[in-house]
C-alpha cells in the first residue's frame, strides 16, 4: 500500500460513507494504484514546503486575454508577465485552458490537454517557472462535446452512470438553481430519449459522483494536474457535485467528504499544493469549506466582498462590511481566505443575502444598471426569477459620472486597498490591473453578459497606454503595483496573522493587522467617501499604543492623534 496511514484512514472513512465497504474497498485500491503511478513524477523537499505568506499574490486571467500578433496567447500573457508582473505578481490563476465548447472554457472538451489555440503543455510550464500556478478543476461536469459524453450516450459500458439520467423529467422543486434555463436537458442515448442534468447549460453535462468511479475519474485528473507542478487548484463549483433530488443539491454533507478524500490525495502526493474551494454560497456555508482547517480546503473564495464593497462605497458606510468581517472571527487550522473583488465571473449577490437587507441589495443593484451593468437571474424555488449576479467591470462599477477620471481612480484604488488590506491571500483579476471599462462591444457579439468583463487586451495598445503617462490605464497600473509591493514588505499582512476590526466611524474601514509573532502592527484607515474625514487615534481598548506611526502608504511619520484623511485616501499606519 502506498498510501501513508493518516491519509489512507481518512480515505477510507470517507469513502465508506459515501460508497460502501465492497465498493470503498475497490475505490482505494485503484486510488492506491494511481498514487504509485502519479509519485514517480513528482518530488519534493517536506522542509522547503511553506503555506503561504504576505508575498503571496494572485493575477486571474484567461489564457488568451493578452494578444500578440503571430504568437500563441500563452506566450503573449509570459511576455506580459516578464516585462510588467515579474518582481510584483508570483501566483498566476490560469483559468482553463483546456479544449473546451462553451462557457470560455469551462465546458471542458478534454481535460489533461491544452487548448492548441493557445499554446502547449511547454508554454505553461514556461509560466509556471516564472510564477507559481492556479489550475482549474472543473469538478461538476463535462463538455457534451466530450468523447466520456459520447461514449455514454453510445452506450459504451465502462461510462455506466457517469451521468444522471431520467426518463422523465422529476420534479426538482427542493433544488437551488444556479442558473434561469432548465435543469434537465434531453439527448438520445441507445435511440431512447433521457433527461440528463445539467446545472449550468446543456452543454454543460453533470457527473454523477453517487458512482465511484466517477471520484476516481476526477482523482486521476486532480493527480494529473499535481504532476505538473501547481501551486493551487482551484474547485470549480464543488458545491454542485453532489445530487439528492429531496434536497437543495448544494453543499451536502457528500460535498464535504469527497474533498476530505481529495485534500488527503493531495496531501499524500504532494503536501505543497493547496485546495481552493469555489462555492458561491452565503458566508456561513462557505466557510464550511475550510473543514476543521486542516482536512479541505486550504483557501475558500471571500465571495461576499465584491458586493459589500460596492455597497459600502455606493452608501459611503462601511459598518455593514465591518460588521461582516467581524462576524466571521478566528478561521480554523492554516485555513485562510482567497480575497476577491473581481473575477472572470460577475459579481455574486447569493453571499450578501443575509448580510444586508432587500433595500440594501436592491440599491446596489440600481447603481451597478446606472453604470452600465447587468443584473443575471436565477429561478428561485417559488416559481420567480431571483438576482444571482452583477456583471460589470470593477472599475466602472466603482466609477462615478459625476466626479473626474482622477477621482475616480483614486476612488478604484481604494476599492482594491480594502482585499490588500484584509487577512488572506488577494487575487486581483487582469481586468482590474488597467482599470478597464465595460466591454459591451463583446456583449452584444456573444449574446453574453459575462463578455462585458472578458475583453480580450491588445499587447501593443497595453504598451501604448502604459507609456502615457496621462492614460487611466498607466495610472491605475502604476498605482495597484506600488500598493501591492507595500504590502508585500509587511509581514503584518500574513494571510494567518490576525485582524481585529477598529469601529471608529461609519465613513471609514478601519482595522488593525498583525504579524503572526505579534511584533508588528498596522493599522488600516481607508476613507470611503468623498469628503475629508477626521480620525483620532486613541483607541486604547484596541490595544494600539504607540506615540509614533508610519504611514507605509505616504511615508509620513506621524506624531498627531487627530488625523484627516482626504476623499478616498488610504493609509497603512505602522506603529513605532
């Protein structure tokens, strides 16, 4: 047996419940079997392993967002990364580039392949020796263009329920959905017709994780990804995986035990690569994700950030997104946050509902439409059809008509200090790092209103702007990297340091962060409005006594306790 005994009782205990002894039996051994197969072609050095740490920072993009005329994307995106990120970014989340048939990439075609559109299997590991990756899993379903999909529907015997199929369609009344189109798609399988399910589209077909050979099909591709050296994969849509059609058909205990058996694969092949769990759920079922801190998910998404940073800013109040981060307190284990504020996908509404109040997500809703943005909805179990998410560039959802081009970059910047400033690790979305505006262009070309922040950048125009000094584009660029390389010198933004939220006033996000060895301290001031606001620093119920601060941000050093912040301004005060 080549799995060690901790892992391998963990294994068990799971797969059991899920499958039974004969088939749990059966399950470990050909698990056995791929770990001795996947071993041979990964090593590593158990004292050289670190979790992760106040350097750590995450660039999302797609594979082919950046365009180089006659060149691979994925060489594009390396030429990028060498000449503007190197010394700043040291994590790239690479989203799927695999062959895929929908979705821009997540109806995947074939899973251990590399899109030959963008590049090869040499080009990521090109990347990969420049910044550590984050890979996709795309657990919950597959491409119907897929040969597993067109096998099962011939009929071939070794894809035997690997997907779930009825006759008719059943009633799905108990399900959340994530999505507004049907739940059940009908195909031809043996010239019979069979409703399949299909959470986010028809071509998006779900397996059917109740059979184990299903799990071992995802381990063997998890495995897989492990061989070529990531530092993260990312669990795209865990919390769909597993199906009971009396019940929601999200974050089921089964979610929970199918990651434990993953978190222990992956700790027996390689302890260095870390689990994130993406479920876009209200806050206190994600941080289920985390497990006991040490047996899932070693990073789960802050998914309610991007909609209560837009609340606290439309309102000029942050207690609500004060109040949020207070109410979460210590995380267990090693466990810590992937913060985000934007991403590939829109902005989630799910994970604020029992946050703030229907007039609260409705007012956000209304400025997001006035900026230019959508509104996605999904149908809710009462027969109407319920917010699920924004759509809409970061920086036009923070942006202002009223006010001028640099006012609202300060007031951009600012948005992304509070994800620098919190404790976890921050992903900043490739979009967010020019400051680029809605694409509607794209929206209207793809009939999809994720398009409106997927554009697809130009290489020489980024060159271009970035050597204008006048241009949006250079001086959110110029300004994001200046803050990030900060907050990479202090070790009082270790994504396991603690925080503690400073409740000064209303119109400011305040809290204070500190190193793991309790040394250093910093206390955060970020300004969410547009007026000058006074602060004073005696705040001795918090513990922070110092006569002198500095503000990492400005330079400054301050000896004052009365302090005024300008519109939008942030300040890092580290104490003396």
């Amino acid at each position: 047996m080549v799995i060690s005994k901790e892992n391998l009782r963990i294994i068990e205990k799971k797969s059991f419940q899920l499958y039974g002894k004969r088939k749990s039996k059966l399950l470990i051994e050909k698990i056995n079997e791929l770990l001795a197969k996947y071993k041979t072609k990964i090593s590593f050095d158990l004292k050289k392993i670190r979790f992760l740490d106040e350097r750590d920072i995450v660039l999302i993009t797609y594979g082919d967002n950046i365009k180089i005329p006659k060149k691979k994307p994925l060489k594009s995106l390396l030429i990028l990364i060498d000449k503007y990120l190197r010394n700043t970014i040291n994590i790239i989340h690479l989203l799927p580039f695999y062959p895929y048939s929908s979705d821009d990439g997540f109806s995947v075609i074939d899973y251990k392949k590399v899109n030959p559109i963008l590049g090869t299997w040499k080009d990521i590991s090109e990347i990969n020796q420049k910044c550590n990756l984050m890979i996709d899993l795309v657990a919950n379903h597959i491409s119907a263009q897929s040969e597993v999909f067109k096998e099962y529907l011939k009929g071939n015997k070794d894809y035997n329920n690997f997907f779930i199929k009825f006759n008719n369609i059943p009633d799905s009344s108990s399900v959340t959905r994530a999505r507004d189109h049907p739940l059940f798609s009908l195909f031809s399988k043996n010239d019979k017709k069979v409703y399949l399910w299909t959470t986010f589209s028809s071509d998006q077909i779900d397996f059917n994780y109740a059979n184990e050979n299903v799990l071992l099909t995802i381990i063997d591709i998890l495995l897989f990804y492990c061989s070529k050296n990531p530092r993260l994969v990312r669990l795209d849509a865990i919390g769909h995986i597993w199906k009971c059609l009396s019940t929601s058909c999200i974050n089921l205990k089964a979610v929970h035990d199918i990651i434990q058996i993953m978190r222990a694969v992956v700790n027996e092949i390689s302890p260095k690569i870390l689990l994130v769990a993406e479920a876009n759920v209200i806050y206190k079922k994600n941080l289920k994700y985390f497990g006991d801190g040490y047996n899932e998910a070693q990073l789960v998404y802050n998914f309610a950030l991007p909609f209560l940073v837009l609340h606290t800013f439309y309102t000029g109040n942050a207690l609500r997104l004060l109040e949020y981060i207070n109410n979460i307190g210590e995380l267990p284990g090693r466990a810590t946050f992937f913060n985000i504020l934007a991403t590939h996908d829109g902005i989630g509404v799910v994970p604020v509902k029992n946050i703030l109040n229907g007039k609260e997500i409705k007012n956000v809703l209304e400025n997001v439409i006035q900026r230019g943005g959508y509104v996605s909805y999904k149908d809710a179990r009462n027969g109407t059809k319920k917010p699920y998410e924004l759509n809409i560039t970061y920086y036009s959802a923070i942006a202002d008509s009223a006010i001028t081009l640099e006012e609202n970059i300060q007031k951009f910047i600012t948005s992304q200090a509070i994800i620098l400033s919190l404790r976890g690790i921050p992903g900043i979305y490739i979009h967010s790092l020019f400051g680029t505006v809605n694409d509607l262009n794209s929206v209207i070309r793809t009939g999809q209103k994720r398009s409106i922040n997927r554009k697809k950048l130009s290489y020489t125009r980024i060159e271009e702007l970035l050597a204008d000094k006048n241009s949006r584009e250079y001086r959110v660029f110029n300004e994001l990297i200046r803050l990030i390389n900060l907050r990479k010198s202090e070790i009082a933004f270790h994504p396991n340091g603690n925080q503690r939220i400073i409740f000064i006033k209303k119109e400011i996000f305040s809290l204070l962060r500190i190193s793991p060895d309790k040394k250093v301290k910093i206390i955060t001031l970020i300004n969410v409005t547009n007026k000058y606001q006074k602060v004073h620093l005696d705040v001795n119920e918090f513990l922070i006594h110092a006569k002198r601060y500095h503000d990492i941000v400005s330079g400054e050093i301050i000896n004052r306790r009365l302090i005024m912040l300008t519109p939008y301004q942030i300040m890092w005060l580290k104490l003396l």
